[in-house]
C-alpha cells in the first residue's frame, strides 16, 4: 500500500470538507467521520510497521507480566503513566498489542475531534494542518508522546475556559505518561496576559536568551529524555521549521487581532513554540519538544482565517496590523493550505527514509500481514 493511504486521507479531509457541513449543529458530523477515519487507519496499522513500535511492543508485553506495585512499572516515577496503561490495557485485550495501538489512536483522535469541535471555526483546515504538519503521522511511531500529547491538547480547555483544576488533571496525566509533556505546564499562566507591544517585546527578549544560553538550557532539560552526559553541539542554525512556525504565529498579529480570547491564548502558545524550535539545531528530540506546543496550530490556523460566529469580541483586545474582510481572509486560508499540502509532500511524502525498519510510507494494515 505503501504511502497511498495517507495521500487518501488527506483527499478525504478535502473532499468530505467540501460537501458535508462546516458550520452549524450539524458540522459534528464530518468530524465523527474524520475521527472514525483516523482512528481506523492508525489503529488497523500492522502493529510493527515502524522501530520505536518494536521497542513499545515489548514494554507492552513486558508490562503485562509485572504486578500493579512493582517497581518495573513504576519506573522511579518517570512515565509510570505510560507503563500502567500498558498493563490495564493487556490484561483487558488478554495481551492484544493491535487492540492497544487501536485504543491509543482511538484516544488520541476523540481528543483530537473534541477541541477542533469545541473552538475551531473550519474543522476540515484543523484536520488538514494535523495531517500535512505530520502530527497524524507522528503518532504512528512516538505513540507515548502522541498519548500524551492527546491529554495536552484537552489541557487546553483549561486554558480557554480558565480551568485551572482541568488543566493541571489534564498536565498530571500527560506528565506521567511522557514526562518531557510538562514543557507545556507554563502555557496556562502565559495565557493569562494580554498580547500587547510589550509581550511581544518579551518573547523576543526569551528568544534571543535561549538562544544566547542554549548550551546551558538543553544541559539541563535533555535530562528529561537521557541519563548519560553526552555533550551536544549546536549546528548554528536556526531552521527553516523555526522560520515557519513563527510566521504561523505573526499571521495572527497580522491578519485577525486578539479581540477572540482564544485566538489570544493560541498566539502565547505558538510565540513558545517558535522559541522552543531554536534548539532543534541540537538534536530531533528538541523538535518533539516544540510539538507539544505547536499541535495547537491544528486550531489557531483556522481561528487566523476564519472567525469563530456567535462569540463577544473584547474591544479592548489589540486589533490586527492589516485587518481583512472574510473574501480576502478565505484567499488567504486557500494559500496556506496549499502551503501545507505542499510541505506534506515534500517533507513527508516524496522521501526515502534510510532505515526500512522506520519507513512509515510502507504502510501495511493489520490483516495484510500474516504474524
């Protein structure tokens, strides 16, 4: 099948976008599709299609066999989370490994459909940006941090409401399945301020710091992911990712303004996550980092275009530097998505992975495969 099923998912994000509702009640509809859709093609997956899948089967299989109090699932603390899923899971499945990477994606995609139909304004362009931003894909092989990243983004309900308790259940649980998840445990105190001139100032000012202090940062946070010291040296680069993520973030300033609280809250988090982005020049895991920041594109995109209806706008919020009218705004969407797609492509899609035992184009589904 190779990489033709997620070329066909993408058409049908297009396609069932174009002729099934996108406003109103009824636009629940499309987005029960998308997630029955998504969840199916990732969880019918032949459950060893990439290496990290290798590694988590075992820990699956392994977990199974270890009591609730022992100390191989609790881990010291670190990830228990992930390791008692595991168990739960096994015992339920009577240790099915298909069954736990179908109720992971099962997880990751109600979670997915439930804040892209609580605040996005164009379900089919957050389901675009979820697929074409390899966040869909993502989930094929990190499947802990896709796990967690699931409970990051219904944190952000929190966020949006001024939930603190939901928000810091949501974190506690995406904190012990992928502990690196707690990078995003500032973002709802970040979100509290208004976006003025002078908060822009500050995140340029945090930006140049990271920078300026990388070595000294990633000593420390690449804690979170190994225990050896092995020194990392920078590239000096700052990557063409970086640049694109934060011109995704000044669309906001630029094309709607911060009169929408969340649009408000979404900008803090995308200015971090083009901050975070700096240290990619150190190490992939750095770039994994980032996302659990930058998965909230799959909402602050489609809320830069195209404006939420029957909500209070603040008066007080700063306008945007060049305002637009929705045909102008609508162009606008149409360019970035055809951006995106083509970033798919070419960054996703139209590659060769070196290592066969990591090549997700070959997709093969469960019953293609004899065990």
């Amino acid at each position: 099948m190779g990489h033709t099923p997620y070329i066909l998912m993408v058409a049908a994000v297009l396609l069932f976008g174009a002729i099934m509702p996108q406003k109103g009640p009824k636009r629940i509809r499309y987005i029960i599709l998308m997630t029955v859709l998504h969840t199916c093609l990732c969880g019918f997956r032949y459950q060893l299609i990439t290496g990290d899948l290798h590694k988590y089967y075992w820990i699956f299989r392994d977990s199974g066999t270890y009591g609730w109090f022992s100390a191989e699932l609790w881990a010291e603390g670190r990830n228990f989370g992930f390791f008692y899923f595991n168990k739960l899971i096994y015992l339920l499945s009577d240790g099915d490994f298909q069954v736990f990477l179908f109720v992971i994606a099962a997880i990751v995609h109600i979670a997915l459909g439930y804040v892209i139909h609580r605040y996005s304004p164009a379900p089919w362009f957050s389901y675009l940006v979820w697929n074409c931003m390899a966040f869909y894909i993502f989930g094929f092989n990190a499947i802990k941090q896709a796990l967690a990243m699931a409970f990051v983004m219904l944190a952000f309900v929190g966020i949006a409401e001024k939930r603190l308790r939901l928000y810091l259940v949501m974190m506690a649980l995406a904190g012990a399945i992928h502990m690196p998840a707690l990078v995003f445990l500032p973002a709802y105190w970040l979100a509290q301020m208004r976006v003025r001139p002078h908060t822009l100032a500050l995140y340029l000012i945090a930006g140049i710091a990271l920078y300026v202090f990388r070595n000294e940062f990633v000593a420390f946070i690449r804690t979170f992911y190994y225990e050896d010291d092995e020194i990392m040296i920078h590239s000096g680069e700052i990557g063409s990712r970086m640049i694109m993520i934060l011109g995704f973030a000044l669309f906001g300033l630029l094309f709607r303004g911060f009169r929408d609280s969340v649009v408000d809250d979404l900008f803090h988090i995308m200015a971090v996550a083009s901050i975070l982005q700096l240290l990619a020049g150190f190490d992939n895991i750095f770039t994994r980092l980032t996302d659990y920041y930058f998965q909230m594109s799959v909402l602050y995109l489609p809320m830069v275009f195209f404006p939420r209806d029957g909500i209070l706008l603040r008066q007080d919020g700063m306008g945007a530097v060049f305002p637009f009218n929705r045909r102008s705004a609508a162009f606008l969407a149409v360019f970035v998505a055809v951006f995106v797609l083509w970033f798919y492509w070419t960054y996703n899609i139209n590659i060769t992975i070196e290592y066969e035992v990591d090549n997700y184009l070959n997709y093969r589904s469960m019953w293609d495969v004899i065990p």
